[in-house]
C-alpha cells in the first residue's frame, strides 16, 4: 500500500521516535512510504528517517494555532496528498492530526488513520479543553481508526464520545529496551545521589515546579543533585529560577544526550511530573533500566508504574505529595532498592520496536479488506497476528 504520515514537528521527543520507527519498519516491509512534516524539524531525527521513506517538508504546518497558517496548512496537505494519491493518510500530534485529517478527506483518501500519542483537552483550562474536545470531534467522523499508545488513552477518547468503541486499538510504543536495561554508569556523573528527569524544556513538563520540589528536599539532602534532559524554551527562564532558588549549582542542564541511558543507569529516583502524556516512553525506559519511579496520575500510567510498588504515582499538581513521596525514597532505608527490583521484574514486552509495526499493519490491512482494496495489498503486506 501506498502510505502517507503526516506530523507537525520532527523533534527529538517520543512521537516522533514512534513515526519514524513505525515509517522506516513499513518501508522494511515493501509498502511505498511517505513522511510529511511541518516547519520544526532536527536534522539529527530527520537523519533516522529510513532512505526508502520519502520525505516532504510543508513549512506552513505550525505548532502554533494560526487561523490563516493553518487554513494555508489544509490547501497545502490536500494537494499533496492529492499528488501522492496514498491509499492510507495516518497522522500523528493534535496539530497535524486535525489538519490532516481534514485534508486527506478533501482529497478523497480511502483510509485516514490517526496516531493517538496525547489528547489535547485533557488536563487543560475549560476553555482550552471545549474548543480542543470540538476539533477533535469534528474531524472524528473521518477517521477509520484511532491508534493509541496506552489504553488509559483508548479509554479517554471513547469516554470522549470520538469514534466508535471498535474503531479504537492499542498498539504499544516499540522501543529498544535493551539500550536501558544493559547501560552502564557514565564517567563524570555527579557524586551523591542523582534525580533524573528527561523531557522537553516546556510549560506541560512542569519543571519550575519540580524545582521548588527540588531545592525543598536539596535543603535536607545536600548530597542531592538534579539532572535535567532536554531542551525547550523554558531553558533560559528554568536556569534563572534554579539561580533564585539557591539551586544553580545542583541543578545540571544537561540538553539532549545521545547517552541518556547511562544517565538514567546511574540515576536513584527517575521522575515525570507532566500533566499531559499519552503512555510517555522515557517512563517505560526508567522503569527498564531498573529505577524508581515517581510520576503524575497520567491516563493509562498504570500500566507500567504500579504505585506503592515500582514507584509513586500522585495527583496532578500534588506536590506536596511528590515531595513527600522523593523523601521517602531517600530517607527509607532499602524503599528504593526494593522498588529497583520491582521495575526490573516488570515485563515490557508489550513495547518492543518488534511488535509495533506488524500490529499497525493489521489495522490496516483490515481496513483495506474492509473498503474493498484487496488489489493494493501486495504479497509483501502478509498479516501478521495482533493481539
């Protein structure tokens, strides 16, 4: 089959991992793969796009909410996706997810399919959450099938009246696990004990208020320090407020790291106080190398932080009990090396980069039988078994 995906940005973050992964196994695989993206992209994750994908940057698709850029935006999709007359348009990120959406049913494509890494109406102001939950709906209707990554995200979206129950699957987030579970400690890490918190440098993550949390418990312990993973806007602004806080010489900003895995290796509590994720895959890569873990009451988190257990999982904006919960970890003699070898027990095979794609090529060849398509699918599109 002739497949397009459509996403907003090419950062380094983890829908972007999911995309390409799920491009470059299906080129692999023998279908005729494009990738369209808008006008934020790193060329180091562009770099991992397979060569048998075909790439098409359109600068006019935004992050941002433009009234006039985005209307550009779904002129120019449709044309494209006109010209490349794709058999399926599956979309990734809210942004390009609706403008895509909207575009491939302009341009009469037979399958249009949506990636459901984070819903955007959750865990927003009321206002945000009514015209986001209206987009969505919209666009709904044209929509074959939602792919999420968790089933706390499954259940989100039928709770949210999109679709139908069956028009909903899971297909878990394939990563290589062994990268985390095998990594060894880097050279240079700090001494004492090491917070790790990987994310982008952005308002959702909830780092300013980690690091009042932080430079809390750094008053006690003053053998703590605190490792941040990524870049982002904020990063400025973060620095000067981990300077006002009295913290700027524990706190690390560590930028993006091709060695992360050692870092998290070496680490002794691995955090994510996010309040929007889909099932976030550096959660799954803490708890595969081994840590405790403490995160926000994210949809679907349970599936890999069993709180009391493997790690804490607390109420959104509850920092107080974060706060609590990290005391705990460090004050407790043996919590969190009992809670190290929870993750360690925990079983992950439902993420691995093997047992991604064939699921997504399943739905999609269902639906292909399903539209009468069966001419397109060629012998090197054989079905593989999916849960």
């Amino acid at each position: 089959m002739r497949i397009v995906h459509a996403i907003t940005c090419l950062l380094r973050a983890g829908a972007e991992e999911n995309t390409i992964a799920t491009c470059n196994a299906q080129a692999a695989r023998g279908h005729d793969v494009w990738l369209v993206f808008g006008r934020d992209v790193d060329q180091s994750t562009l770099a991992t796009v397979d060569d048998r994908v075909q790439t098409v940057q359109e600068p006019i698709l935004l992050r941002e909410i433009s009234p006039v850029a985005d209307a550009k935006a779904i002129f120019r999709l449709t044309r494209i996706f006109r010209e490349i007359a794709p058999d399926v348009v599956h979309t990734h990120q809210s942004k390009a997810g609706f403008l895509a959406r909207y575009a491939a049913r302009r341009a009469k494509v037979p399958i249009i399919v949506h990636g459901v890494h984070i819903l955007p109406f959750l865990n927003v102001s009321a206002p945000k959450r009514a015209v986001y939950l209206a987009m969505e709906r919209l666009v709904a209707p044209y929509t074959d099938a939602f792919i999420s990554v968790s089933k706390g995200m499954r259940d989100a979206g039928i709770a949210a009246g999109l679709g139908k129950p069956d028009q909903h699957h899971i297909v878990y987030s394939g990563m290589d696990l062994e990268r985390f579970r095998l990594a060894s400690v880097p050279y240079g890490r700090p001494t004492g004990r090491m917070i790790v918190f990987v994310a982008s440098l952005e308002e959702r993550k909830q780092h300013s208020a980690f690091l009042r949390i932080f430079a809390n418990l750094v008053g006690r312990h003053p053998d703590l320090s605190l490792c941040l993973f990524g870049q982002g806007e904020l990063e400025d602004q973060l620095k000067a407020e981990a300077a006002d806080l009295g913290v700027g010489d524990s706190v690390r900003f560590m930028g993006f790291r091709s060695d992360v895995e050692q870092w998290i290796a070496a680490a002794n509590i691995c955090v994510l106080p996010s309040l929007r994720e889909g099932l976030p895959r550096v959660v799954v890569q803490y708890v595969a190398a081994g840590k405790p873990v403490v995160v926000s009451d994210l949809p679907g988190i349970e599936e890999i932080v069993q709180d009391g257990e493997n790690g804490f999982v607390v109420g959104m904006k509850a920092f107080d009990d974060m706060e609590n919960v990290i005391e705990r970890l460090l004050s407790e003699h043996g919590l969190a090396e009992r809670m190290a070898r929870a993750s360690r027990a925990v079983d992950l095979s439902r993420w691995s980069v093997a047992g991604m794609e064939p699921k997504i090529n399943e739905i999609l060849l269902g639906l292909a039988r399903k539209k009468g398509l069966e001419a397109r699918i060629g012998p090197h599109a054989v079905s593989a078994s999916a849960d």
